[in-house]
C-alpha cells in the first residue's frame, strides 16, 4: 500500500494549491482527481473558459459600439463561433497543463480517478488503496437544481452547457440574476442573442451594494438584457427544440410565460460530496449539506480536513486557494490563516464589479457608525477616454477611526483596483493612509484615491 504525509481530493484551486503548499512544506503529498484534467471546475467549466469568452466578445462590443468614435473605421469582425471556442479551449488547455506542470516540479502524485475515504487515514480509487496521515477533502461543488426544471444540457442547460453550446442562441432566457447568469447573460447578449434575465428576488447579485446592483442592472439593460424581477420560476418545458419558462411574479402571484431557445439555470452551486463515503465515516454536516470544519478546517473526524466549495463561505476560487495554503501549514505544525473579512469579489461583466468587507447594511445593522467615500468614474480623465465614465469607487470607513471597512466599485479594471483596499485593509489603514498614497496619473487607480479623499475633506475632481 503506497503511504503519503497527505492526499488531497480534487485537484480544483483548493485542493491543487493545498497539494503544491503541502509539498513546498516538505510532505509527501498525492493529489486525486477524477476529471480528465487537473485544475476543478475553475479551470474547467468556470472561471476560466467564462473569462475567455468575456474577454472575445467584450473585444466585439468595443468593435461594434466605439471604434468608429475614435476613428477606427471600416469592417466591423464577424464571429466564427468554432474558432471562439477553440480559442476558449485552448485557453483552458494551457491552463491545466500548467497545473499538470507544477505536480511534476513539486513531485506531487497525480492518482487519476474517483476517490472515496473508507477509514480514516486511507484512501481507494478504483481498486488502490493508499495510506495518508492526513487527508484534505476539496470536491468543490456542482451546479444546484431548480424543482420543476430538468437540465438535458442542450436546451436546458447549466454554466457548464452554457460554455460549449453549438451556437449561440437567438433566444436565451436566464434564471437567476447571479454571477453566472450575470457573466454568461453578458457573453451571449454581446454574441447577439435576445437576453432575458428572470430573477426571485427585487435585486440583482443579492449581498452586493444596493448601489452598486442598481447601477449595474441599469448599465445591462442599456447593453440589452432584459429583466424579469421578483419573479420565481415554476417549470420549464420543452418541446421541438424549443423551450417555455413559467414563472410566477411574486408580488400579485400572476403566472407568464416566456420563450427560450436556451435556457441557462443559473440559481446556485451546492457542494459535491456523493461517493465519497462520508456519511459512512460519521463526517458532520452543515444544514445546507457543507462539510462542517473548525477554524483549522479540521472535520470532526480527526486527520480529515476539507477545504473550499464543499465547506461554509463563498464559493470563489481563490477563497479555495486561501484554504489550501492555509490547511497545508496547518498540517505541517505552521499558523495557516484566512482572513475572512478580506475576501474580494468579482463579477466580471463590463463594467467590472468588484466589492470587499463591510456592505452599507452590514454596517446599519450592527449599528456601527459609518462615513462613504464616492467618487465618481465621469471624474476619471483615463476611464473617460475608453468610455468607461459609469460607475463609481465607494469606501466605507469607521466614522471615528477612518479605519476602512469595506469597499465597492463598479467601473473599469475593479477586478483589479479592489486589491489596493484589500491590502489597505489587511494592514488597518485609514482613508487618509490611501488618501495621501501618490497615485500615478492617468490611471483607473486615482478614483480609488479620490474616493479615499472623499472619506476625509473631499474628492478634488468631484
Ligand atoms: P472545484 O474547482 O470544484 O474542484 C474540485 C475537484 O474535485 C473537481 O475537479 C472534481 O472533479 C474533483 N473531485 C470531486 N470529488 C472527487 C472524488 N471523489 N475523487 C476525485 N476527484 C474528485 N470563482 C472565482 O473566484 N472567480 C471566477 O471568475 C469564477 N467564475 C466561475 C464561473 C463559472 C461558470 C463557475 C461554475 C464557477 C466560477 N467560479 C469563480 C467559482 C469557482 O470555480 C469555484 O469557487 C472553485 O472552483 C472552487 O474550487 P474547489 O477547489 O473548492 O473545487
Ligand atoms: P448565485 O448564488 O450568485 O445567484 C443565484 C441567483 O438565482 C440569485 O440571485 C437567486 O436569487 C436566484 N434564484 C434562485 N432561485 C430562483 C428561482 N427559482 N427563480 C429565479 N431566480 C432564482 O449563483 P450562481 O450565479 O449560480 O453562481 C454560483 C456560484 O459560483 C456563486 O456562489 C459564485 O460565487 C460562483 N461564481 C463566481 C464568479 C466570479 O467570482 N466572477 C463567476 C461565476 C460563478
């Protein structure tokens, strides 16, 4: 029987990063994976393959709608949608070879196959069974399904159809107005298709700034999504090809129906757990079917730990990837932390939305007091020359203490300006410490600053 220090369960962000930390820790560490290919649902089907197609049909948008305004005149590209998504696979590709890559330079096992626990300490694929003083669990998630609707993938379909569909659709209808359905909704709108969004709740992307869901529902709209809100989807059929989503308006009980070419069901992720025996081993639960860990994302079943979608918090990657490191230490006698309050998120549409910590609720609701610091990206000289204008940086700070408490932008490079505040915030900054940062003009960065200055005496461009 082949023996390990560790053997990590999915090769997704959490458990390939786990895997290399593990091993740079100097533990001999196997990593299985079922899939083909290493690297989860993030380089699979999600994050990446989504963000290949967000970046192709963002250059089509730009094409079509503001090249002709600086001058750039002439055919605008039509799309072969098979190169777009050989281009996507290829991205993909790169992608998990790289991880393939790093296995091999930090002499990681690769056991190929479906793994499950049937004793603590051991670990079986197909008919192996390998010894491992600890075992991290990171199986990530899978789609959730919706009552009333059947995924056949080709009509019915979820992110994961949504990225190989044959052509784009003329018709799609959405449910949920999530990331997904936010990012996919956006891809194929730009392709053309007639997108309608039909979402439960009165918001779009529940948990962000009202001001920020505002804004960003009305920028789409412009873009050409049309949404359907507070409406809760009661079944979806198909007939011929085609498909008819009913749903039910929450505030009058009212019943309508809309027709789809394709229909994206993007209402939620729920932790893939199946065949691996855990229930079998006593490994506690969640309410909502997560894996239950401590702080040190020890489960109750000692030398078992698990890590990232599987687990409570938000389902993100690099949240995965923070768990991974830090499992890994922890295993190898080290301090392994995540800071919880500091996880950004992203929602890759364009404009970009990006938001850390503390939402202006948060903060109402603990009864915490506040001050916002706007400004506006019309002030920005750089987002106005890629007219980039809409959209604004908001930081929350400590009334007392300027301390930052959160922050939340919409606008160009947000994915990216976001980590000005998380770092500010890891280190307790003030307003005023970014505030009086030189910040290097034109740059998309300088509305971070003013937003900051709003905070204290005032934005200057305001
Ligand atoms: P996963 O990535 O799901 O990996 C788990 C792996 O474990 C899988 O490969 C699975 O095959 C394997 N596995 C499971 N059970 C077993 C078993 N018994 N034996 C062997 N192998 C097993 N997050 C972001 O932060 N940014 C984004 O832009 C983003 N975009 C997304 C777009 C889409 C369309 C989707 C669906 C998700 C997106 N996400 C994004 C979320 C992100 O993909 C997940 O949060 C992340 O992949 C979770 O990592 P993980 O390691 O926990 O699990
Ligand atoms: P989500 O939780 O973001 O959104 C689901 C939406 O569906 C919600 O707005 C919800 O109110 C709505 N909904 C639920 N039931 C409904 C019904 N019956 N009818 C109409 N609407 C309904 O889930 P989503 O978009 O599927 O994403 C799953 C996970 O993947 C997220 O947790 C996210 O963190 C991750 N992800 C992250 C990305 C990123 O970081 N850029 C990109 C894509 C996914």
């Amino acid at each position: 029987m082949a023996q390990y220090d560790v053997i990590v369960i999915g090769a997704g962000p959490g458990g390939y990063v786990a895997a290399i930390r593990c091993a740079q820790l100097g533990l001999k560490t196997a990593c299985v994976e079922g899939r083909a290919t290493l690297g989860g649902a993030c380089l699979n089907v999600g994050c990446i393959p989504s963000k290949a197609l967000l970046h192709a049909t963002h250059q089509l948008h730009e094409a079509e709608h503001n090249f002709a305004a600086m001058g750039l005149k002439g055919k605008t590209p039509s799309v072969d949608w098979k190169q777009m998504q050989a281009y996507k696979d290829d991205v993909v590709e790169q992608n998990t070879k790289g991880i393939e890559f790093l296995f091999k330079k930090n002499k990681i096992d690769w056991i190929k196959g479906w793994a499950t626990v049937p004793a603590p300490g051991q670990v079986k694929v197909g008919d192996d069974l390998y010894d491992a003083k600890a075992i991290i669990l990171a199986p990530g998630s899978t789609p959730a399904s919706l009552p009333g609707v059947e995924i056949d993938e080709k009509i019915v379909v979820t992110s994961t159809g949504a990225l190989t569909l044959p052509k784009p659709p003329k018709k799609l209808v959405v449910i949920g107005a999530g990331v997904i359905g936010l990012e996919m909704g956006s891809v194929y709108a730009r392709l053309g298709a007639e997108v309608t969004v039909v979402e439960f709740l009165d918001q779009i992307t529940p948990g962000m700034d009202p001001e920020v869901q505002r804004t960003l529902q009305r920028i789409l709209k412009k873009q050409g999504i049309n949404f359907i809100m507070g409406a809760a989807v009661q079944s979806v059929a198909t007939k011929a090809g085609k498909a008819k989503v009913s749903y039910k308006l929450r505030k009058d009980d009212s019943e309508a129906e809309i027709d789809a070419d394709t229909v994206l069901v993007a209402t939620g992720r729920k932790p893939y757990v199946e065949g691996l025996g855990l229930e079998a081993l006593g490994i506690a639960m969640t309410e909502r079917g997560q894996i239950a860990t401590d702080a040190h994302w020890a489960t109750n079943v000692p030398g078992i730990y698990a890590i990232g979608d599987a687990i409570t918090g938000p389902m993100l990657a690099h949240k995965a990837e923070d768990e991974g490191m830090a499992v890994a230490e922890v295993i190898a006698g080290k301090a392994g932390h995540v800071n919880y309050g500091v996880i950004p998120g992203v929602i890759y549409t364009h404009p970009e939305v990006a938001s850390v910590g503390e939402t202006e609720e948060t903060l109402k609701k603990a009864g915490r007091a506040y001050k916002a610091g706007k400004f506006s990206f019309m002030g920005n000289a750089r987002a106005k020359a890629i007219f980039a204008g809409d959209g604004f940086v908001k930081i929350l700070v400590d009334k007392n203490t300027d301390r930052i408490l959160g922050a939340h932008i919409i606008g160009p490079a947000a994915g990216d300006l976001i980590h000005e505040i998380c770092v500010a915030m890891e280190f307790g900054a003030s307003a005023q410490d970014l505030a009086l940062t030189c910040h290097a003009h034109p740059t998309y960065s300088e509305a971070v600053r003013e937003a900051a200055l709003a905070c204290g005496d005032g934005a200057i461009h305001a």
